[in-house]
C-alpha cells in the first residue's frame, strides 16, 4: 500500500488519481501506524510553507517522516518542506536536504508557470528513462538551492533542484502527476524502488 500523506496542503487527489492510473493501490492519510507500514510514502502538496509545517508538527507528522525507512517522494510543497528552511514565512523545515528554500527573484514571470526541461541529470535508477530534453510542468514561487542531494537541474531565472535523492528520501519541484508521460515515467520509477 502507498501512503499519500494529507497535511492540509492541495493537489492530493490528482497524486492518487495518477498512483491508480500505474496499477498501484493508496490510501490518502495523517495516521502514524499507516504511513510507517506503507511499502511507499509520498508527501505531495501545494500550499504555504510555515501552515503545512504547523499541520505536521501537530500530528507529530515531522517525526515521523524523518525517520521513515522506506522510499519517500516528496512533490512539489513537499520537495520543500524536505529541505532545511524556507524563506516563505521563515519556516524550519524537516531537515533531510541540505538546501535552502529561497523566492525567485520578480527578474521574469513569478511563479515558474508551465512546461521546462531539465539542465542536468544524474544516471540514477529514479531518472532512468528520461533525458534532459524531457519537459515537466511546474508551478511555483519558491525553488530549492542546488545540493549534493540535486539529482536534476532546472534553470529559470536561477540554476534550482528540480529532482533530489538522499538515501531513501526523493524529492521532485514539478508535479509527475501533471507532467503526461514523462511524469508518469518518473512515478514508476519511483513506486518500483
């Protein structure tokens, strides 16, 4: 069973609409004992920063996926809140990125809106298949700063993480679950490790 983690943060449904499409069965949850006895986590969202980590603290949630054994795929709000900190409303993160959630600059149209491709990849078992001519579609005001936990690049207006990976801990600042086949490549990748 796959735990999608529900933390008061959006765009949880179209995960699990995605996670049906690939033939896997989900449950949409806060519940400690479900998310730890799930065979995969993943920790979706769309939100604000410092609400969605006041959601987690109250449900002991950051604990808890911290310290979560299996694969962790973090998206979007998710790829974030993985991180250390973020600037959006100077919120302490989870901690399990080295990297920094910064706003983009107003140098271009923020948010990042729409299709982009990838600057650089890494040949790891989460990336196989895909190339950095791939787009994925994006939707966010905040990015991740690059890492030795960035996998995938992305470039608008700055160089940012795209894909991270620490140990069991993945990460993507794209939304898979809206990203047509490439995205649903990068599902599967995920929900086979």
């Amino acid at each position: 069973m796959i735990a999608i983690i529900k933390y008061n943060a959006g765009n949880i449904r179209s995960v699990q609409n995605a996670v049906t499409r690939l033939g896997y069965d989900s449950v949409i949850t806060d519940d400690i004992d479900e998310i730890q006895n799930a065979s995969k986590v993943i920790f979706p969202g769309v939100g604000e920063a410092s609400s969605a980590m006041a959601y987690l603290r109250e449900k002991g949630l950051d604990i808890v996926l911290v310290s979560l054994q299996q694969p962790v795929l973090g998206i979007c709000l998710g790829l974030q809140l993985m991180c250390a900190s973020s600037e959006e409303g100077d919120t302490q993160c989870l901690g399990i990125f080295d990297a920094v959630t910064k706003q983009f600059p107003p140098l271009k149209k923020v948010p990042h809106m729409g299709w982009n491709n990838f600057s650089k990849l890494e040949n790891v078992p989460l990336l196989e298949g895909i190339s950095l001519s791939d787009d994925v579609y994006y939707v966010h005001g905040y990015y991740a700063t690059t890492s030795d936990a960035t996998i995938a690049f992305c470039n608008y207006i700055k160089e940012f993480s795209a894909v991270m990976q620490k140990d069991n801990f993945y990460a993507m600042q794209f939304h898979p679950e809206k990203s047509a086949d490439i995205g649903e490549k990068l599902l599967q990748n995920f929900l086979e490790i």
